[in-house]
C-alpha cells in the first residue's frame, strides 16, 4: 500500500533563511505522481506542483525548488528566502498510476516563518 | 473563475444526528473528492465521484456516503453521528479526465463539523 511521510511535524525559521521540507514515499507502482500542497490558515489546499514518476528533473518556480529521487523515494521542497507568508502546514501528496485522483497525504509539516 | 464553494462552512451538530454537507465543484470540473482532515488521522480520502458514479472509496464505515448531480455538484453524508466526526470535511474537483494521469485537484475552504 502506498504511503507518505514527512518526519517534520514543525519547522520554525528566521525570514530570509532557507529551509527543506522533507517528504519520503513509499508505493508498488511504477507509474505515480507527487504533489505538493500548502495549506494557509483560511484551510484551504492551495496546489503547488505535481510530478510524475518518470520525471526526475528537478524544478525551479520563483524561490520554490523541488528535489525529485526515485533512489530515496524522497520529494523534497525547499523554499529560499522564506518570508512570514510562507506560514503555512505543507503536504505532500502520492496518486498512484492506477488510483484515479485519489491522493495519499502525508501528515504535514507545519512551518512559521519570524520576522 | 469561481474556485470550488463549499456548504455550509461550519456547522455544529450532535451524536446521533446526522448532517449533509455540500459541495459546487469549478464550473466544467466532472469530478468531485471529499477529504476528511483530523488532527488525528491528517488527511484521508473519503471518496470520488465521476459523473455521478462513484470512482473509489477510502476505507470509511457505511455511515458515510456521497452522491454527485447531473450538474457536478456533490453533497455527502454523515448518519449517526459520532464525535470522532468532528472533522473538516474539504472538497476537490477536477475535470477528471486520466488520459493524462492524475489531475490536479482544486479544493475548497472546508466544512468544519463540530459533533457535541
């Protein structure tokens, strides 16, 4: 059975530092997709990126990086220069090949940015 | 365009009674997820629905159950409340094709159910 886990419950920083939210996967299928998701106050799942099994690059959105390998089953986001409105709890989410739109969320990390 | 709307926001009910909450998925979305997130439990998957057929189902007792309209739109159901329950309830839409593999859902604020 597929499952996602992301060790850091919370993560508290200083604005401007960099910080890595780490998120390692685990699934029988060769074919899946990640996601990430930030959940702000308001509740609401705000998408972030999705990625698929046979993509390996890494990406680059702004101060948002993700890093992609299948060797760790790891999906790891890291945001560069972090400011108070990055606060938020962000999930990382598995859908296996198979399994529609039905996502297997890992337990968050819950990340506050000081001034 | 308008993003997923869901009804009512909160809600506060008692054990035993039952609640219906409902959801408009992003206009010319066919599918439509419910989540529950706990403290608990996080995020679980409660179940899809695809034109008004059920898709998949998370692994949640026979009190729980969901229909979809000809319209897209989607409302669940909570009988026999209990005070686990308490919860809140989002919702997701996408168009739902998997030609392209998973899509990406949309969710919306939530449903926070209080169960006293």
């Amino acid at each position: 059975a597929q499952k996602v886990t992301q060790a850091q419950t919370e993560i508290s920083v200083v604005e401007k530092e960099d910080v890595t939210l780490d998120c390692v996967y685990e699934t029988r299928d060769t074919t899946y997709y990640l996601f990430w998701y930030k959940q702000p106050p308001s509740g609401e799942l705000v998408f972030l990126i999705r990625r698929n099994s046979f993509d390996e690059q890494n990406e680059i959105s702004g101060r948002y990086s993700w890093n992609f390998q299948k060797s760790t089953s790891s999906f790891n986001f890291t945001i560069t220069a972090s400011q108070v409105v990055d606060s938020a709890v962000y999930f990382c989410a598995l859908s296996e090949g198979n399994a529609g739109n039905m996502l297997t969320f890992g337990g968050g990390t819950r990340l506050m940015v000081k001034p | 365009k308008a993003g997923v709307t869901q009804t009512p926001r909160y809600l506060i009910k008692t054990r035993g009674q039952q609640v219906t909450l409902s959801c408009s998925p992003i206009s010319g979305h066919r599918s439509v997820s419910w989540y529950q997130q706990t403290p608990g439990q996080g995020l679980q998957f409660l179940f899809e629905y695809f034109s008004e057929t059920q898709r998949n189902k998370g692994n949640f007792p026979g009190r729980f159950s969901g229909r979809q309209f000809s319209n897209s739109r989607s409302e669940m159901n909570v009988s026999t409340l209990e005070l686990g329950d308490s919860a809140l309830y989002l919702c997701a839409s996408c168009l739902g094709d998997h030609m392209s593999g998973a899509n990406v859902l949309t969710f919306g604020a939530g449903s926070r159910l209080t169960v006293l």
